[in-house]
C-alpha cells in the first residue's frame, strides 16, 4: 500500500460496520455513485478495478458472519479469502483465531482497503495480488490452505468460468471451502451444501432489493 491509495480510500469512504457484523469496522463508501465515478474515468486508460472493495456485499456479509459463529472452522487453521474486497471476511477469519489469512484480490485498491481494515480491527492480515487462478495446482505436497473462503464471486459468467473449477480442484484436494452467496445467477449447481441462510441488508443503490437472503454453501462436501 503507498500513500497514494490509503490517502483515496480514506478520502472517499468513512469508517461503519456492516448490519451484519458489527464486530468489524471497515473503510466503505457511503455513496456509490461518486465514488464509482472517481475509479471509471481511469478504468480504460489504467485497468483499474471497479471500487467493489469500498462495499460491504451480501455474501461476503454472510460469510464473515458464519466463520464469526462458527469459529472453530478456521481456528489455528491456513486462511484464504480470495477475491476479498474490503477484507471483511478475512478479518472475520483473523479475529475467529486463524493461524494465519491471506486476503488476495487482483485490484491493487483492494490490497490497500485490506491493509488499512485490518489495521483498524487490530488483526493481521496478509495480501497477494497474483491471480491465483492462472497458477498451476500442486499435485503433490501439501495443500497451501485449509480454509477456502469465497465471498459473492458467481456474480457473472466470467468470473465464474474461472472460479468454479478452482474452487472445485482444491476442495476434492481436501480443503474446506466455504461460498457465500446471495443467489448470483452463476453460482454452480452441482456439489453443493447448504450451511445457513442470512437475511443480509442491502442498499438499492448496488442491489435489487434492501433484503438479500444470502445462503452460505460447502462446496464438495
């Protein structure tokens, strides 16, 4: 993180819990439009990520809600919350008592909210930027997460296409990998648990609805 993104994210967010996990404190955008704005003039010329880390999403609400109530999932365990966002579910990991959370997102921005939430709940959190799903799978030696933590990333074709059989690959390899989501029309159909179903406050400025019930799902169990 350099000056220049925590002086933006600070700039353009204020600090307020999400309705469902008010444990946490997080650096979110109280307007969307603007800050939508600010990120889109650069998007052509720069590749830079719609501001989805200044957003606290239904299945990421969830997610961190169910490890928070569940800790003994992720206790003493190798974390990875991928396509993290705001970090929200990586810090719900951290503060649940995990041996360690990697946050990755491939926005830079993203790396730099993560950093600056985490600080802000005490905990420690460590970022990659890789596309972890352009690196190869390990056949052999160990699994580098026990944990699998996926927050709201069925939300379009694309992003499905990519995260399903990652996700896939490394649950039948034995890691426990937990989806939250709130009925994205690309979440897969096959190979799924359901754990618990929340009822997630929404704001219609990002949703089509104030309530999402948001369902939070094992896959390969």
């Amino acid at each position: 993180m350099n000056a220049q993104q925590a002086d933006f994210i600070t700039a353009s967010t204020t600090i307020d819990r999400p309705p469902l996990t008010p444990e946490i404190a997080l650096h979110l955008a109280t307007e969307v439009t603007p800050l939508w704005h600010a990120t889109a003039d650069s998007l052509v010329h720069a590749g830079v990520e719609p501001p989805f880390w200044a957003f606290a999403w239904p299945g990421g609400q969830a997610l961190a809600r169910y490890v928070m109530d569940n800790a003994a999932i992720v206790a003493g365990r190798r974390v990875l919350d991928i396509a993290a966002g705001s970090g929200l579910v990586a810090i719900a990991a951290a503060m649940a008592g995990a041996a360690s959370v990697l946050a990755n997102d491939i926005d830079p921005l993203s790396l730099a909210a993560v950093a600056l939430n985490a600080k802000l709940n005490g905990v420690t959190v460590t970022t990659s930027g890789d596309d972890l799903t352009d690196l190869p799978f390990p056949e052999d030696g160990p699994r580098e997460w026990d944990v699998i933590l996926a927050g709201d990333v069925f939300y379009d074709r694309e992003m499905a296409a990519r995260f399903a059989p990652w996700l896939g690959a490394r649950a039948a390899a034995g890691a426990l990998v937990l989806i939250g989501d709130p009925n994205r029309p690309y979440l897969p159909s096959e190979n799924l648990k359901r754990l618990k179903t929340y009822d997630v406050t929404t704001s219609l400025d990002l949703e089509s609805a104030t309530k999402m019930a948001t369902t939070i799902w094992r896959l390969g169990a």
